[in-house]
C-alpha cells in the first residue's frame, strides 16, 4: 500500500515538473519570436497591474496581492488612476473556515487590506465596496488563485 502511494506522489511530482517545463519552453519561444516594431491598439491601451474589473458605472478596479495583503486600486474609463469613491471594501473568503477583512484607503487611489491571505492563494474571495453613507456600491467575486507573482 505504502509503494503505491509513493508511486503515486512520484508521477504527481513528475506530471508537474513536466508541464512547468514545457510552459518554460513555450515562454521561451514566445520571447525568441522577432517584433516588428510596430504595436497594436490592445498593446498601447494601459495595462492595470493584477486583475482588471469593470465597474458598473464605467471605471475599472485593479485588484493584486502584494505578499499577504489584497490591494484594490480605483480607475477612470482611461484606466488612469482615481481618488477612491468608496469608504471602505470588505472582503470574505473561506480557507477551511469562513474569513474576512476590511480594505481601509492606503493611498488616495488605493485600498489595502492587513496581511491576512495565506498562501497558496486558491480562495473565491467576494468584495462589496462601500460608500461614504455606508451603502453597498457595487459587488464583486473572483478567484486568487497561485502565487502573487505576475
């Protein structure tokens, strides 16, 4: 019984060593391949570190791990920064029992929650943003998952 669980932590092993090898490879290739010089319009647009989402009202919100903290920054259509127009965003997520956590200003444009995420990230984690009269503005979920590497 005990060969067949180190056989099976072997190919496990293997099976991940093996695909990070042949994503290496294909990163490789992809910065090998000669540029032309010339941009497209989806690359000039702005690139918003960490995971980009729409806002109801036009606008985007950045949100990216940085260490254990979860950091949501405010942007225009242009996706150029904002002052935040919400007080506050609470965060929950389950990592084997329920969690939560507020986003507090950081900086002008930015909210930043205290180092509570545990790595791996592999959470659903479900975000209200709140305004100034402590009604919920807008709502959102989305995945953390892996490192916060980018």
């Amino acid at each position: 019984m005990r060969s067949i669980a180190l056989r099976l932590a072997f190919i496990s092993f293997f099976a991940c060593s093996a695909a990070s090898v042949i994503f290496a490879q294909a990163d490789d290739v992809a910065a090998s391949t000669p540029t032309t010089g010339q941009t497209s319009e989806s690359e000039q647009a702005t690139k918003i570190p960490g995971l980009e989402i729409a806002r109801p009202g036009g606008g985007f919100l950045g949100v990216r791990t940085e260490g254990v903290t979860l950091r949501v920054t405010f942007y225009d259509k242009d996706k150029k920064k904002i002052p935040a127009d919400a007080a506050r965003i609470t965060a929950r997520w389950r990592d084997g029992r329920p969690r939560f956590a507020v986003l507090l200003p950081s900086e002008p444009a930015t909210m930043s929650s205290p180092g509570v995420f545990q790595r791996p990230f592999n959470y659903i984690v479900y975000l209200a943003v709140v305004g100034p009269d402590d009604s919920v503005l807008e709502t959102h979920s989305l995945t953390l998952a892996g490192s916060d590497k980018e």
